[in-house]
C-alpha cells in the first residue's frame, strides 16, 4: 500500500479525470523533492491538530472572486447566497485548487456548501461511467444524507451532474439502479454503500473527490472500520477532505491516514459551539416533571425534545398528542418514511415537538430553531453538544434546557464542566413564571379525554382539527411500535384488571342454583 516516492509523480493516467491536475498543480507549487510524498499513514507529522505544511490560499469576500462556472454562480445569486460563511470563504480557494481540506466547524457553519461547490466545479465537465462515481460525501446518518441532497440538488442541476444518494431504510434495487445509469457525485452512509459494492453495484476506483462529513460522529458511531476500509478502495492520488466538529484521536487516525499535507481550517474555536447559546439547567421534582415537561411541549415555537431510549420517545409523543401537543417520535427503530415524514412535518410546522434520541440528533438539520430540551441528561459530553448543534446554527443564538432530577444533579454539574459551559440554575416547577420565560412554556390549549372510552372521540377531534398525519399516528396505539417490557409492565399498573372468564361463571353458576 505505501506509495513509491520515485515513481509516484510520474504516475500515467487514461484519459481526463476531474481532480487529474492536482498532481501537476503541486508540482509546479513545490520542489520536486517535496511533491513526491509518501503514504499518508507512515507521516506523522500529518497531525490534525497541526497546520498544513504548505501555504494556505487567502480567503475571499465573495462567491464572484472564485473561479467557478457561471452557472454554478448564476444558482447561487438565485438562492440568495452572495456572501460566503467564514469556513466557506477558507476553504473554497484551496479546495477548488486541488488541496486535501481539514475544516473543523460545528453544524450550521456552512461547510455544506465548503466542499460542496468545490467538489461539483472539480466534476464539471466529467461524466461518470455505469456504477462507477467521480466523487463520494461520506455521511454518518440518513437525514444528513438527504439533507446535503437536498442543499447540493440545485446546484449540481444548474452543472447538468447527477446527484445519487443512497442510503439504509429505502429499496437497494433502486439505488442500485440509479448507479448504474451512472452517477456523478454519490451522497451516501457507510453501511449502504458497502453493501452496493459487495453486490457489485458500485465500484469506488474513479472517485477522485472524497468528502468525510461531520466524521466525529463516524467514529463515535462506530463506523470507523466501515469508513477506512471505502477509503482505501477510493485512489490514493485522490483529493480528500474531512469535516468535523472536534478533532479527537479517531478522526486524527483518518487523517494522518488518508488526508496529504491537508490546509487547516478552524473557523470556530473548540468551544463555539456552546457560546453562542444560553444553557439552562432546569432543577425539577419528579413529581413535577411531566406535566413540566407538558407545558414546555404546548409553546408557540418548535422544540426539538431528547430523549435517552427508543420506546421512551414513542411514549412521550403519545402522552404529548393525547394532551393535544402536535408531537412526533424520531429514532432509529422508524421506518425511512415515517422519519421523513416526521421531519417533513417539522420543517413545515406541522409538527411541533420531535422527540429524538441521540442517533437521531447527528442528522437533524432545522433553521430556525431556537429551543432544545434534554429530557434525559445525556451521559457523554459530546451527546450534549450534538444535541445543542441543533439550535443556534448559521449564527443564530439559541437556548438549551436540561431537566435535571435532584439524584442527577452532581452528575449533570460534571457534564457541564466537560462541555466548558456555565448553565445557569433554576428551580422550576409547572405555571412558574421563570419556566414561561426561559422556554415559552404554557399550559396546553387542550387535553384529551383522559380514558378509554372517550379515545376513538379524541382521534376524531384530532383528525377534524387538521392535525398532520405523523402526529395522529403517534396517537394511536396500533401503529405504535412493540411495547418494551418496561412499557408493559407501565401499562399492567394502570389499566384496571378485567374479571376472570372463569369467576364470571361462577358467580352465574351460584345465581342458577
């Protein structure tokens, strides 16, 4: 695996390939003795928490001072982008010049459109061959799948490139199929995309692009293996560049790895993403918490609402719907179009409050959000931030709430002083004036008939009202998912006990007699 210095710049290539200049660029940059490098994993002076050797290009003020295609900056006048974010304006000169790119930038800084435009400029022009892309974005999650998708679409349409995504929940035939028409740039999470190729409906040898995004949340997902072993099927003369949030010893593995002599870009200090937020641990009864937890939900605004497990998120979306909060569930255990659906009902307001986990929270992307509640303190302090990632992005501020019982108090102070934060405290309990005002809490404007009886009326009342289809279902209990043995035992101590078939006709048998 490890590159022959002699031999590696004299290296011939068939026929144009986007990305094929760079070598030749380099050459030209640097002494013929530097351009020859060896493999990046016997260098390690390729720190990620050191600055690229070689001089970084200046940023610049505008998306015109760029060269790109007319068309690419025709789209981007239309969508209103004049003006890059701070990581844009660094990163784009190096990238669109061929240089491997480290960004560290917190979600909502942009670097979407960082590497993106870079990466459709370097393609255009190029067309890819059946099951064969020109460039890879490597994501962690579903939604940030579709979601860089959907921020790339209108300007891959404006360069005439195919944009694939490929991803788990969704039939494999048709995104096999989609590959084999022939792909341009391909979007996808790590385990889809290994099954395509061990199929052998993709193959990985003419991506000359490779783009890691948020790779912090790779490695703490465990993707790591999955993820280095797509990199090395891609050309090692490829250009590459990583984006991540913080740079611990797993993401500095890949790029001592994979990444050659990368430009560094540190928009944002480490602890950004938490300074342009208030953070607010809320000290609560647990008598007190679900009917404070009730009041936060009926605000006017949205809340995203973290939850620690699967069927605890199916749980508080029932409780929430049946107390006539628009709520929908968000996690892993969902099917691809319930999650859609369910942060397509976000996104249009339809739904109110998403109640996620963890997994869930590494790939939502909503603007304008401003409120974020841990309904369950997360254990890891990296699990606090990408939760409060979800507020406060593009540089909007934003608040992050903890609820925090009295035996979880000292664990939550420990929390927050790995996060490099300063909450501050409140004792709050539902209708407090100080809870109104730091989450818009209110009571909500309507309960459901609290028993059994009265449930079909309430799903009728809920339907009659408008109410979008994600939240109904989360009212009905046969489309929830299967009750957890904590969820049934929950369910025996509250439903009442029938009488017994058997003493029913006992008691008959005795009145006969």
């Amino acid at each position: 695996m490890s590159r022959n210095p002699h031999t590696s710049s004299a290296r011939k290539r068939s026929g144009p390939r986007p990305g094929s200049d760079r070598r030749r660029t380099e050459q030209r940059r640097r002494p013929a003795a530097e351009s020859a490098r060896p493999e990046a994993s016997t260098r390690p002076e390729a720190s990620a928490r050191r600055e690229a050797s070689a001089a970084s290009l200046p940023p610049v003020e505008a998306f015109s001072d760029l060269r790109m295609p007319a068309p690419l900056l025709a789209a981007l006048t239309r969508e209103g982008m004049t003006t890059p974010f701070p990581i844009q304006a660094a990163a784009l000169p190096n990238a669109l010049a061929g240089r491997d790119v480290l960004g560290r930038g917190r979600t909502g800084s942009g670097k979407t459109l960082a590497f993106g435009l870079a990466l459709l400029t370097r393609v255009s022009g190029h067309r890819a061959g059946p099951r064969e892309p020109l460039a890879l974005v490597l994501v962690p999650t579903r939604e940030l799948a579709q979601q860089v998708t959907a921020a790339l679409t209108p300007y891959a349409d404006a360069l005439d490139l195919r944009l694939t995504t490929v991803v788990g929940g969704l039939p494999i035939s048709r995104q096999a199929n989609a590959l084999k028409r022939g792909a341009d740039v391909l979007i996808a999470t790590s385990g889809r995309l290994a099954d395509l190729i061990e199929r052998g409906d993709c193959r990985l040898g003419q991506v000359r692009i490779t783009v890691l995004d948020e790779a912090d949340q790779m490695t703490d997902m465990g993707f790591l293996p999955q993820v280095t072993r797509l990199l090395e099927q891609t050309p090692r003369d490829g250009q590459r560049m990583l984006f991540s949030a913080t740079l611990d010893r797993n993401v500095d593995q890949l790029v001592r790895r994979f990444l050659s002599d990368p430009v560094t870009h540190s928009v944002d200090p480490p602890t950004d993403a938490v300074t342009t937020m208030e953070h607010h641990l809320l000290h609560v009864a647990d008598t007190d918490k679900h009917e404070t937890i009730v009041h936060i939900a009926a605000r006017d605004d949205r809340v995203i609402m973290f939850v620690g497990k699967k069927h605890a998120a199916d749980r508080l979306a029932r409780k929430l719907t049946s107390r006539g909060v628009r709520a929908a569930a968000l996690h892993g255990g969902k099917t691809q179009s319930q999650r859609n659906r369910a942060l397509d009902g976000f996104h249009a307001k339809d739904v109110t409050v998403l109640v996620a986990t963890n997994v869930a929270a590494r790939g939502i992307h909503i603007d304008d959000l401003d409120l974020v509640v841990n309904i369950d303190p997360p254990a890891d302090h990296k699990d606090y931030l990408h939760r409060a990632g979800r507020t406060a992005r593009a540089g909007r501020t934003g608040t992050v709430v903890t609820l925090v019982l009295p035996d979880q108090r000292r664990e939550t102070n420990a929390l927050m002083s790995q996060t490099g934060v300063t909450p501050r405290t409140t004792r709050v309990r539902p209708g407090d004036p100080d809870l109104a005002r730091i989450t818009g809490a209110r009571p909500p404007a309507r309960d459901a008939a609290p028993n059994a009886a009265n449930a079909p009326k309430a799903a009728k009342a809920t339907k009659a009202t408008s109410a979008p289809k994600v939240a109904r279902d989360a009212a009905r209990p046969r489309k929830a998912t299967p009750a957890s043995p904590a969820a049934r035992h929950e369910d025996a101590r509250t439903t009442p006990k029938r009488p017994k078939r058997n003493a029913r006709r006992r008691r008959a048998s005795s009145l006969n007699t």
